[in-house]
C-alpha cells in the first residue's frame, strides 16, 4: 500500500520539478520575464501549501484513501489543461490545478507511515519513501528535456497528465485502510473540532521555530532544481537543454538515495536538532559559493552536492514527529507541510523578484538569486537555533 501512495507522491515530485526544463519554451511561447516565470512556479507551491490544512483535516476526518482519490484527479485536469493552455494566465490556473490536487500526495505517506511503524523506524521508512517518490525528479531531468526538445513544452505536460491517471487508478486498485471498529471506539471528530486542533498546535511556542526552518530549507533546494537549474546552465554557461537536463538528472538521482542514507543516521531527538542546523548551515554556504564564483564547473558540482545534502531534510519529519504528541501527528505533519511549501512559492517569487531587479541594474541576475537564498537559509537556521525548542529537546 505504501509503495502505491508513493506513486501519487513520484508524480508530485515531477510536477514541482518542470519549470527548469520548460522555462525556455514558455518564456519563448508567452514572453515571460524572470519574475514571471518565478510565479509561475510558485503558484504550484503556494496551491500546495495553502492546502495543506484541509488536506489535514480530510485525512484525520475521512482516511488517507478517500482523500487522495477525491483530490487527486485535478492535477491530471490541471497538466491536460496546461498541455492544451492557449494563454499565459491559463497555465497558471492549470498549475494551481495541480498544486491543489497534489497536496496529499506526501502528507499521505506520512501519516501512513506514522501510524503503521514504529516511532524509532519513522525517519528510516520516511527516508526511503521520499527516495522512492523522487523517481519523479528523475522523469524531469534528461527525459523531460529531452521529449521537449524534440517536441514541445505542451508534450510534458501531455504525458505527465497520463501518468498520474496511472497513478491514480494505482491508488485505487491497491489502497485499502482496516475498517474502523464502530464498539468501543471513540467518536468521529468533527471537522469543527479538526479545525480548532490546528489552532492549538499554534499555540505552542516551539511550533514557530519549527516552522520558520521549514519555510527554507525545503525552498531552497527546489527552487534550484525545479526553478533556477536550467536557465543558470543555459544563460550562465552556454549549455543545452538536454545537457542542463543532464545535471538534472544527476542532481535528482543522488537526491534519491540521500534521503534514506540520512535517516539511517538519525541521531535521536539529542543530537537531531544540532545537525539540523548545520547542515542548513552547509547548505546555505554551498549557494553562497555558487553566487559568488560563476564558474562552468561549480554550477554543475554545487547542485550536485545540494541534492546529495537535501536528505538531511527527513530529519525535520523526525523531529515534528517527535515534537508533538500522537494524537496531534496528523495535523503537525499537514502544518509543517504547509509550511515547506508556502516557503517555495515565497522564495520562488522572490528569487524571480531579485532576478528581475539584478537585470534591470546590469548584474549577474543568477549571483543574485543564489546569495538570496544563501540568506534566507541563514534566517531559518538562526530562528530553529535560538527560538523556543519542544519540551526535552
């Protein structure tokens, strides 16, 4: 059941990963801007995570089956209507289509895993999850660039569409959750009584700092290899989309293994937090040495060495895990997923606003957008590190 869940998860993962390979056919197509194309990607994040509370909600109240099966149809309208878009303001819509249907992709997973496993197998078997769903970063390396180059933007988004109908009946054939005993249990919540459960997860001083690293991390290396990758090789460096899809690819392959090697090495709730804001700091230096020396070989290394860091990211499910009691996992998990991918949509935009503002004055518009993000990791490992931590942390 858990690898079908995946499925829904790959396609997620494919989607949020397409507008380094198809940003120069839709700048060419609907003469985007770099502040544009930022919004563009972004409005997939910001759909995502805006609804991350009802998906929330929908999960704790309904299932994790019936919730993915209601909501998930509408990326596969969203990528068609993407594919057949006549216009600039249509493709938006088309991705926020697919934001909304995809926003339990993940948190499905999660949750799943959560209440079948063990807590002390929580960050190996999520480790590996987000290793298998990010199979769907490999299809948008050098396969994505590769069909568009021979056919067109509209092709991926025509074939993405097919898979996550796949998908989709994948889900429907495999996924089955145990009937809820109806002697004995205690009643069904209330979809009130969900919503003021979020409240009180806010209420908790240790939530912000929570989520003000996730608002980067997260961010971070997806506005790289979903946003920025492909036009820094093809702009900065002379590159040609399938070998900007080559790096892609590369970068996505290692970002496969990295999650499940990471959370093998989970430290326990001690030493958990420290690495989580080191690495965040590492990470932050990697940008900033992509920002400041523009040079063929750091633009391929230096993502490559994002992707093969990002695991340490399944260590922040570890620690939301661990940070808030059971009966409060679905919901923490919804927020903190919400949080990660309001943060791209945030960073999406600015990075595209900084971009926008580096032309205009003459500067190297991609300096900009790497140090931009450099500071932005700098701000959430600060906020992690010295606001308010969870009881025993």
């Amino acid at each position: 059941m858990l690898l079908a869940l995946v499925s829904g998860f790959a396609l997620s993962q494919a989607f949020r990963t397409i507008t380094s390979i198809m940003a120069t056919g839709l700048r060419a197509e609907f003469a985007l801007s770099a502040q544009a194309l930022g919004v563009f990607a972004g409005t997939f994040a910001f759909a995502f995570g805006v609804m991350q509370l009802f998906m929330g909600i929908g999960i704790d109240v309904y299932g994790v089956r019936r919730t993915l099966l209601v909501v998930f149809p509408l990326a596969v309208l969203g990528a068609a209507l993407s594919a057949l878009a006549p216009s600039y303001s249509a493709v938006l819509l088309g991705q926020a289509l697919i934001g909304v249907g995809c926003a339990p992709a993940f948190l499905v997973c999660t949750v799943f895993i959560a209440r079948h496993f063990a807590p002390s197998q929580f960050a190996a078997v999520s480790g590996v999850a987000m290793g298998v769903g990010g199979l769907g970063m490999l299809f948008t390396g050098t396969p994505l660039a590769w069909l568009v180059q021979q056919s067109s933007w509209r092709m991926g988004f025509g074939v993405l569409a097919a898979l996550a109908a796949l998908a989709w009946g994948l889900i429907y054939w495999k996924v089955r959750e145990p009937a809820t005993p109806t002697h004995g249990a205690p009643p069904r919540e209330s979809v009130a009584e969900a919503v003021r459960g979020f409240g009180a997860l806010f209420l908790l001083p240790h939530t912000a700092g929570i989520l003000l690293l996730a608002l980067m991390t997260y961010a971070a290396m997806l506005s790289l290899r979903g946003l920025w990758l492909g036009p820094l090789l093809i702009e900065r460096h002379g590159f040609s989309l399938v070998a900007s899809g080559h790096v892609a690819t590369v970068m996505s392959l290692v970002s496969l293994f990295s999650p499940a090697f990471f959370g093998r090495l989970d430290p326990g709730p001690g030493a958990r937090r420290r690495w989580l804001t080191g690495y965040t700091v590492l990470m932050a230096v990697l940008f900033a040495a992509m920002g400041g020396w523009p040079l063929a070989w750091l633009d391929v290394a230096g993502p490559i060495a994002v992707g093969l860091l990002s695991g340490y990211m399944v260590l922040q499910y570890a620690d939301v895990r661990s940070a808030y009691p059971a009966a409060m996992t679905g919901r923490a998990m919804s927020v903190f997923t919400m949080a990660l991918f309001l943060g791209v949509a945030l960073m999406q935009w600015l990075t595209g606003a900084a971009a926008s503002s580096a032309k205009a004055q003459g500067a190297d518009p991609y300096g900009v957008v790497m140090f931009t993000i450099a500071g932005l990791l700098a701000v959430g490992a600060a906020a992690f590190r010295w606001l308010p931590r969870p009881p025993g942390a």
